[in-house]
C-alpha cells in the first residue's frame, strides 16, 4: 500500500509545480492543516483545499519556474491513515533577476494522509525549515508580478 501513498504525496508536488489547482484539491481531504510556521507562514491553520490552492495561485505562477524536489520518504501506514517524513527542496527560478535567478528553500515536510476509497489523500501538512540560499528577493519580485497582473485585469 505504500506505492499507493507515495504515489500521491508524489502527484501532490508535482501537481504544485504545474500549477494544476484542480489535480492538487483532489489530492486533499475537504478539511486542511497546513503549517508553514517555521518559515514565517503565520501559524498552522485548518483550511480548505480551495482556499489554500487561491493562495498558491496567487503566487506560485509568477515565477517563470517552480520545483518541489522530495526524497527520503519514510512511510508509517495505519489502517485508513498514514503518516509521511520527507526532505524537500523548493527551487524557484526567475530569469536574468538582478542578483540572483535561483532560490533554493530547503526543509523537511511531515504529512499526513487518509484513505478516500481507493485513493490516498493529504489531509495535514507542516513544512520544516532548515535554510535558504541563493536570490532570497525572488518571492518579492513574483508578488511584485502578481500584483501587476491583477492590477491589469482590474483595469481591462
């Protein structure tokens, strides 16, 4: 049952980084803990996978490339339910940015899933951060491009 499990903690990053909102919200169970605390994400909080997914959307897109990189996976089913540890590697990139057009944030992530039928969906989330290196003014520069864009469209 583990493929099963990593398979979609797999498809989960990779429908991220895709920007495929619909295929991430399938992954996740209707009720969502996130918690982003560690690096500076408000507290963990219980959210939709709606309004999670609004919020990547409104950021995400806006650098020219976004990669999660996962390995590690330590993988502890129980029943309906399990729990994975992972290390993880987030690489944003934004061409020819003065400075820098890579960032790497590093961390750990625990997650935590349930069984849906057949389907294994995310239900919890808590990313671990350990450091960051490279152009740390790349998510300024994309919230930076966000608001422009949103800024256009309230003006079409």
């Amino acid at each position: 049952m583990s493929v099963e499990i990593t398979n979609s903690v797999s498809r989960f990053f990779a429908s991220v980084d895709r920007c495929d909102w619909p295929a991430v919200q399938a992954l996740m169970t209707e009720q969502f803990h996130v918690d982003y605390s560690s690096y500076g994400g408000g507290p963990a909080s219980e959210v939709s996978p709606e309004g999670l997914t609004a919020a990547w959307a409104g950021f995400l897109p806006y650098f020219d490339s976004v990669h999660h990189q996962i390995g590690n996976l330590i993988v502890e089913q129980n029943g309906d339910t399990a729990e994975v540890r992972c290390h993880g590697m987030a690489s944003h990139f934004i061409a020819e940015h003065p400075g820098g057009d890579l960032q790497f944030v590093v961390g750990t992530y625990d997650l935590e899933l349930k069984r849906d039928g057949a389907d294994w969906k995310l239900s919890s989330m808590r990313f671990n951060f350990k450091y960051a290196s490279g152009n740390q003014t790349l998510a300024a520069e994309a919230q930076r491009r966000a608001a422009e864009a949103n800024s256009e469209t309230s003006n079409a």
